[in-house]
DNA sequence: AGTACTCTGTATCCGACGGACACAGTTTAG
DNA sequence: CTAAACTGTGTCCGTCGGATACAGAGTACT
C-alpha cells in the first residue's frame, strides 16, 4: 500500500534531477561513450517499433553497443528512462502561427499534439498516472495558455480548455492508434461490426450508428468533430464574457 | 515488429471467448473451486489498491487461498485477466434518467463513467491500445448512442459525440487520480507550482494561469466546463439541423 | 459396482527481466 | 607520478509469467 508511496517519492526526486537538472560535467575518469540523448532516442526508436512491452533495458543496450548495466551510469532505473524518452518525444512545442487569433492558435496545437501521440503510441500508455512533467511538456502548456490570454478567461478557465483540449487529441490518438488500418469508421466497422453481428437485438442504436456511419462514407473526420465542438463551446463562453 | 501481431490474433480469440462465449459446464471431473467472478473481483481488489503493478498472479492466487497455477485453468494469462476486471469494474450499464432529454442523459453517462474511473484507476491504464471490448463496455456505448437517437445527428457524428464524451471522462479521471489530494487545482498548485517557482520567466502564462486559479479557489470544476462546452458545442449542431 | 475417462489443483521448472554489487580499466588533479 | 574519481563489465539474485507433468476427484458407461 505505502511501497509505491515511500520510494515514489524517491523515484520523483531522481527523475526531477534527470530532467529539470543541469548536466554537470565530472572532471575526472573516462569519457562516457554514451548521451542521454542517444539512450533516449535508441529506446525511442524500440519503443516506437514494438511497444513499451518490448522496451528492455537489455535491447536499449544492444543497439548501442554496450553492455546492460552501463545504462545504469546515465539512467536511474527504467521508469527515469520512460520518463526521458516522453521529454524527449514530445519535443520542443512549435512556433504559434503568427496573427492568428486564439481559436486557430488552439486547434493548430491540438493538431500537433495529435501527431506527436500518433507518432509514438506508446508515449498514451506511458502518461497515465501521477508524473513529474519535463520542461518540453510544460513548454507546450504555456504555448496554450499564452493563446489564451487576452480572451477574458480567467486562470482556471484556461487551464480547463488547455486539459480539454490534450485530452481529446490523446483520445483521438489512442482511437486512431488502436486501429492501425484505414480510416477510424472503417475498423469501427470491421471491429465493431464483428462483435454486433448476430446481437442486433442487444444494441439497436449502435447497430444503426456504425451502418450509417460506414454508409456515409465519412473518413478521418472525428478528430475535426470533437475540435470543432469543443472550439465553439469555448468560443461561446467567450463572447459572453465580450458581449 | 511481427511478434505483437501475430500472437496479438491469438489473444483477441482468447479475450473474445473469455468475455463473450457462454460457460460451458463439464460434466465430468472435480467440481471447480473458483469462479471467474471471484478471480476478477480479487484482481480488482488488488489492482484497486496497489495498482496494475501490484496485480500479480501470485498474489491474485494467495487472496483465493488457490495455487498460482490454478487460475490459468480459468484464465488463459495475465492480459485476459485484467481484460476479465475491466469488463467486470465497469459493470452493466446504469438505466437512463427517465423522460430527459438528450442532454441530461448524455451529461449523466459521462459523469457516471467518470465515476467508475475513479474507482478503479487502474482502468485508465489498461484501456489503452487496441482491445476487444466485452459486452458490458458495449452496453455503455449503446445507452449512449440510444441518447442521441433522433436529434438529427447522423451514425458518424453521433460516434463521435460518444468518443469525445468518454474521452473527456477519461482524461479528467486521470488527471484527478493524477493528484489524489484535494481538488486539482489545488494539487495543481502545489505540483506545477513546485515546479515553475524560480522560472516565471520561461513559463509566463502558465504562471499567471495557476496563480489565478489558486486565487479564485474554484473547487473540483474541471469535469463541469469541459463537459459544459462539449455539450453546448453539440446542443450548437444539432440546433443548426432542426433550424 | 467397477472401470475408464476427464477435469481440477499442485509441484517443479524455465527463461526473461530489472536491478545490486564488486571489480578492473581509464583519465585527470595534485 | 601517484592517488582519486569515474566508466563499463561480469556476475549474481529476486520476481514474474508461463509450460509441463502428475496426482487426486468426480462422472459416464458397461
């Protein structure tokens, strides 16, 4: 009950020192041959081809030619180096558009948000839970409250539409990342489809969403109907604060 | 890269069979000891309080006084199991507020999703990726699709609004099982506070967001505004189709 | 009633994984 | 030139998921 209480606190301190800490220089013994960077990047490039689930600190190692243990010179244990290949996939967040106003601004960063997660799937499995942020993510953060000012929500408000917002791009991503071939309405009809054929008693309106839906012929477009509606639910909110 | 994908078949046959096939009652040998409902109620149990980490086979068996080895004669493996207690923690579908309208009833399946997510945290992280869904889950989905029948809304976006509904519950039960003391604007405070004392400078909008937030003390009211704006984007739609 | 068959729980074993620890080699500070 | 500090390696251990073989329990058939 208290195990992942008292040595998470630990874990949150080293794993704050590895992203948040300035990379001290040791002044004595061999050169490492190794970066944090190209042990990030190398548990990325797995991480990305086979999952989290194939992420091992044994095939972290072999791809840079090095022994197991030596990660452990550079990376406290395996959650620290998740934690850095998240700061590191996420990367540094975009330039806004410039002149653009606050809704374009918005939908342009959920748009890549999207695409960093689509990108990396296994960066949504590897953000649930309580985490200590990098300075990438809070950098994308600020870059959708900075849009934010100036629209007459206060500081809650923004913090909500910026949550709103990252969730249904990770949503979005995860629908889109669990059905790898085609369009979300095609493996909606070909995964859901196999699972209500024959119960068509049992789940009416279901049935008749996923045959009109598949009819309509409607591709990638659920990313674009959630943004589009949570934009004008904010953009309401906002005129009436500007009346 | 195939090995995900070629076993992943296998274990979707098994999951399916699990979830959906009818138990099947031998006629011969001992009688069974335990029951698929036990083991997913002690998984549960487990999971509850120490998480999916915690969730071991071994200490699975110990709470059901059984041998390890007995369960996989219920279970064909771990990853079954926790699909057997997401099926099982998200339970059947609650009946719909009678005579309201599609809002209400949308505004309460969120809130009542929300709800088993934060009973059971641990869900969130098993309900990334691609999965065969059980036919509670599928129940849940289709009392939200009945909602929605006969506003107007075609298949697809109806699916949508679902999507992004759930979406929402999920990302917000995550962010507050995140932060499990207080309100989350107040964890907020003092776990992105923590970490942006000493760097106003680099995170300007963010710092003054979250000092506004603190300032106002606007209790648990992320669930509210996110679902409010989806819900007036949506009412938004569905006035322009019945002008 | 007895026997053969089938189903259940158990005991033992294995490979993979995360990680601790001691050691040897290498580079720089004094 | 020596001592200190740092790096990578080899070895070892505990834990976990799972395969397999086996012994006992209960039922169907003769």
């Amino acid at each position: 009950m208290d195990r992942a209480g008292t040595d998470g606190v630990a874990d949150k301190r080293k794993l704050y020192e590895l992203l948040w800490g300035t990379p001290s220089a040791p002044r004595r013994g061999p050169r490492p041959t190794l970066t944090l960077a190209a042990i990030a990047g190398a548990g990325i490039a797995i991480a990305d081809a086979d999952g989290l689930e194939g992420l091992t600190m044994q095939r972290v190692a072999e791809s840079l030619d090095v022994t197991k243990m030596a990660l452990y010179r550079y990376v406290p244990g395996k959650a620290e180096l998740v934690g850095l290949m998240i700061e590191t996939a996420v990367g540094e967040p975009p330039a806004p558009p410039q002149g653009a106003g606050w809704r374009d601004q918005l939908d342009d960063w959920a748009r890549q948000m999207f695409d960093r997660f689509r990108r990396h799937p296994w960066a949504l499995a590897a953000t649930v839970g309580a985490r200590v942020m990098g300075p990438n993510e809070l950098g994308w953060l600020e870059r959708a409250l900075a849009a934010l000012t100036g629209t007459g929500l206060n500081g809650g408000e923004m913090l909500d539409v910026a949550v709103l917002l990252l969730g249904h791009a990770r949503n979005l991503a995860q629908q889109v990342s669990a059905m790898d071939t085609g369009t979300p309405e095609q493996a909606l009809e070909s995964g859901l489809g196999a699972l209500l054929r024959g119960r068509e008693e049992r789940f009416p309106a279901l049935i008749a969403a996923v045959g009109s839906a598949a009819a309509h012929a409607a591709q990638d477009q659920a990313l674009d109907f959630g943004l589009a509606r949570i934009l004008d639910g904010v953009e309401l909110l906002i005129r009436t604060r500007h009346p």
